[in-house]
C-alpha cells in the first residue's frame, strides 16, 4: 500500500497530466468493482453533496471553516446564522462525501479538497458557477425536451435555461444580466478561467511587425484628422490608427487574457492590441467598446463559440472573415472533443447544451469553418482540460 501511495504521488506531482492519469486509474477501478446498488448510491451521494456544497457556498460556511484546526458545529451555526442541528446535519453529508472531515464528535474541519475552495476566492467563484441554483441547467431536463421534441437547443431563446426561468423567448445572457447576483458569480468565474486560458497560446508571432509594410488600410479606414493610437487593452477608440492592429480580443471579457498574453508577449505594443466585448462587459472594466477593427494581423476568440449553436457560430465567423486580411490569422481557443477527452469535456458539453450551446469534435470545427468562409491551417493543443487553438486563415 505504501509503495502504490508513493507511486500515486510521483504521478499527481506530474503536472495535470500526471493527476489526470491518477484519476482515470482510480475511477476506472472504481467503476469496474461497482455493483446496481454501489451505482444507486453513488447518484444520491453525488446529488446530496452538491445541494449541501451549493447551500454552503452561498452561506459562506466554508470559508467559516478555520485553515487550520477545527470549528464547532455551534460556533459554525453562529458565524453563519443557522440552527445548530442543521449545520451539524448537513456538515456530516459533507464528512460523509469526503469535502470536510470530523475532529472529534461535534467538529469539523476542512480536508484538502474544501480547503482549496476556502483560500482561493477565484476558485470558490468557480465552484459556485457550477453549483449555483440558477446556473443554466445542463443538458435540459425532460419536460424541455417533451415540450420541444428530442433534439439538439439551438437558437438564441427557447433553451433549457429559459424554459426553466419561465421565459423561453428571453435570450440566456439577458436573463443572467438581469440577475446580479448571478452576474457577479459569472463574472468572477469567467476571469479566473481567462487567466488560465492566457498562458495556452506562443503569441511571440503576432508581435513582429513583419508584414505591416505589406499591409495597407483603405482611405475610408482612415480619420486623417486624428492620429490617435488606441490606449493599452481596454481603452479603444474607433478607427483611428494608422499602424495595423496587432491582436484584437473579439469576446474578451474584462480585458485579463489579453493583459497577460502582453506581459507574457515581449514586443508586443499593448498600444496596437484591442479589447472587444459587449458594452456592459467593458463597462465594468473602465473602457469603450470598439466597434470593429478591420485588417488586423490576428484576431482572438477565446471560450466564446462554445455559448452558440453552429447557425449564430457561422454568423460570428463570417464577420470576422470579412474584417480580415488576406495574410491575418484567426486564433479560436476552444476545446476539441476526442474519443478519450475527459469526462468534464463531455460535462461542458451538457452545460453549454443548457444555454443552446455546444462543444465539438475537430470535425465540427472544420465544418464550421469552412461554411464561414475559413480554413484550419493549424491545431495546437493547449495545457488544459481538452483544450486546443485553431489558427484559421481565408479559404
């Protein structure tokens, strides 16, 4: 046992390569020793745990919870402004699933799983995306499906989310934008996995500055009476720049991705890079939406696709086509669905199916490239979860 424990380490110390392999391993025996009954008690476990995580998060009980050490279940029903008999019943479903463990008979104290929740507040925001109640619903439940017939959502209303609001001809980020609470959870989550997603792509390419003399804008491009270059990442004027835009961040949130690709990207002037998002996105991060850069050498979409069925996709696509050069470069961070892709990338799939959204195979990429006018020149695969960057050039 001791020699498979420190096998199990050298393989989680790994990287996330490493941990994956320990996870599959296990799982897999897991799922070969399981019985009828041992599968019935894995849903309930699973589906108890997650109620009690979703009504600590939003109690804030976990980070009650000290670091170190142990808190009482009448001390924790105090900070949190609950029944003693409740916290201690629903700590103990939390001991039973493994998140918290006991420290005598009326005690709880945090295991290494809930103690990354309780430091890491990006993280913490995270989880409550995924927990939250009003989260859009994965998949669909049956009575959307019953009401619009077994097949895929698409389209901007009439998801599985606003069906389940009660409002199926409301668009899903109109009905997230107009829950604040949920907004700032989103918010919060959407940068913590920007930051992640930044450090996935070499971006040293787009900034030499090889090919701008190559490259001009027509007389129309150009407001000869203002010379002014755009301010760094989220201040962006229109059109009003003589020099080609190096990077444009179609989608790109509060500007974190495109802020850490520039300190990652020596040589890449923060003056000629761009910041695009809806305007309540750039709102909250100081800046002024542009509303379209043509001609830039590469424009970025990160985790935006994946929100959209294939119609609205091609859509989005054919108007980045048309604002692009003959020799700029469209760089889609996505991930691509393989035979053996984690679980959690099938997991995002039904998520995004909430929303009328999609996850998809390289070949659904190449299909909707290529229906946009666009081709896949290159794959990249990307550290992460499934993740990869498609370099899309004109067809």
């Amino acid at each position: 046992m001791a020699q498979n424990n420190q096998q199990l380490t050298a393989l989680s110390s790994n990287g996330s390569a490493g941990r994956a392999s320990v996870i599959s391993a296990a799982q897999a025996i897991i799922h070969a020793a399981q019985s009828a009954q041992d599968l019935y008690v894995h849903f309930a476990v699973n589906k108890c745990e997650i109620i009690v995580m979703r009504l600590f998060l939003k109690w804030d009980a976990i980070q009650e919870i000290p670091l170190q050490g142990s808190i009482s279940f009448s001390e924790l029903a105090v900070k949190i402004g609950a029944e003693e008999g409740l916290v201690a019943r629903l700590s103990r479903m939390l001991v039973a699933s493994g998140m918290l463990t006991l420290a005598g008979s009326d005690r709880v104290a945090h295991t290494h799983r809930s103690r990354m929740i309780a430091e890491d507040a990006l993280f913490r925001s995270t989880a409550k995306l995924i927990l939250y109640e009003d989260f859009p619903q994965p998949a669909g439940t049956p009575e959307y499906f019953d009401h619009y017939g077994r097949r895929e959502p698409a389209g901007k209303t009439h998801t599985p989310y606003s069906f389940r609001k009660g409002q199926p001809d409301k668009p899903v980020f109109e009905l997230i934008h107009a829950q604040p609470g949920l907004l700032q959870i989103f918010m919060e989550a959407m940068s913590r996995t920007q930051d992640f997603l930044a450090t996935s792509y070499d971006a040293s390419c787009i900034a030499r500055d090889d090919d701008d003399q190559h490259h001009h804008h027509d007389a129309d491009d150009v407001d000869d009476d203002d010379d002014e270059v755009a301010r760094a990442v989220v201040v962006v004027p229109g059109d009003r720049r003589r020099k080609r835009p190096l990077l444009v961040d179609v989608g790109g949130g509060a500007g974190r991705t495109l802020k850490a690709i520039l300190s990652q990207t020596p040589g890449l002037a923060p003056e000629r890079c761009v910041l695009q998002d809806r305007p309540e996105v750039i709102e909250r991060s100081k800046g002024d939406q542009d509303p379209g850069l043509r001609g830039a050498k590469a424009y970025l979409m990160r985790r935006c696709l994946h929100d959209y069925g294939d119609s609205e996709c091609v859509g989005m696509l054919r108007q980045i086509k048309e604002a692009m050069d003959s020799n700029s470069t469209l760089l889609i961070m996505e991930m691509v669905l393989l035979p053996d892709s984690p679980p959690f990338c099938y997991a995002m799939d039904m998520a995004m199916m909430g929303i009328a959204g999609k996850e998809r195979t390289l070949d659904d990429w190449r299909a909707l490239t290529e229906e946009a006018g666009l081709k896949i020149s290159k794959t990249v695969p990307a550290p992460g979860i499934g993740l990869s960057v498609l370099e899309c050039v004109k067809a």
